[in-house]
C-alpha cells in the first residue's frame, strides 16, 4: 500500500494531518485496518524510531468502562499519567518528545500535534516462509 510501512508482517500508516480520536478511528477502519495497538517491546521500539517528537492517536482508550484501560500495567504511560485530566481523557497516544510513553488525552482533542497511525496486518505467503526455513537448515 502506498504510504505505508512494513515492520514484522505489518503495515503502518503515519498520518500527516490531524483528527481528532473518533476521526482518526474511523480513518483507520475506512482503509480496512484500525488504530495501532502496540502488542510487545520490539513493536513498542520501532515506533518510537518512526514518530521523532511528533504525537500520534493509537487505539488506547477507557471509553468503555471509565478508568479500564486496554494497556493497564503502566509501564509506558508518562510520568504521572493516566491521570484523566478534569474527567474528560478517554483516548491513548503516543508521545515521540517524550520517549514513545503513552498519554491519555480528550479523544475529541484536534490540534495540529494530533496525528494518526493505523495499522494493517497481511499474510507473506507460505512458500517464502517454507523456503527460509530450509536455507536456514
């Protein structure tokens, strides 16, 4: 796909212009794929290389049940966050001037810092898979 990039049989999608969480959601979902979830530390690190100081909307949210976050170990969260700010922070993202923690923040916030990854997972085909496995024999 064009504008996106591959990292471990996954497509990203780094948005240039802003939206707000909602907007940037249903972006995602038009192009048949969906805000990023970060599923492990490799991931979590190769974001951090592509984002440079910018912020980014990622598919962290307590929409749901108020204060039940999808990622809730706290590992990567900025210093003192989430901290729901005035009862109205429900989405994640992520903070490139910031080390790649994550932040919680109003979803219906759009300023110009307020960008969009999305990501798309695709199959590589079995043969190469198979292929690689015997030249490593």
């Amino acid at each position: 796909r064009q504008g996106w990039r591959e990292y471990e049989s996954k497509c990203y999608f780094f948005s240039t212009d802003t939206k707000s969480w909602p907007e940037a959601n249903a972006h995602c979902m038009e192009q048949n794929s969906h805000l990023m979830s970060i599923q492990d530390i490799h991931e979590r690190l190769w974001v951090r290389t592509q984002i440079g100081k910018e912020i980014f909307w990622i598919g962290l949210n307590d929409l749901i049940v108020e204060g039940i976050w999808e990622w809730s170990d706290g590992k990567f969260w900025m210093s003192g966050q989430p901290d729901n700010w005035n009862n109205t922070e429900d989405c994640g993202q992520v903070v490139g001037y910031n080390f790649g923690h994550w932040n919680d923040e109003n979803c219906a916030r759009q300023n110009a810092l307020d960008k969009t990854i999305c990501r798309f997972i695709y199959f590589k085909s079995i043969t190469k898979e198979i292929n690689q496995t015997e030249n490593e024999s």
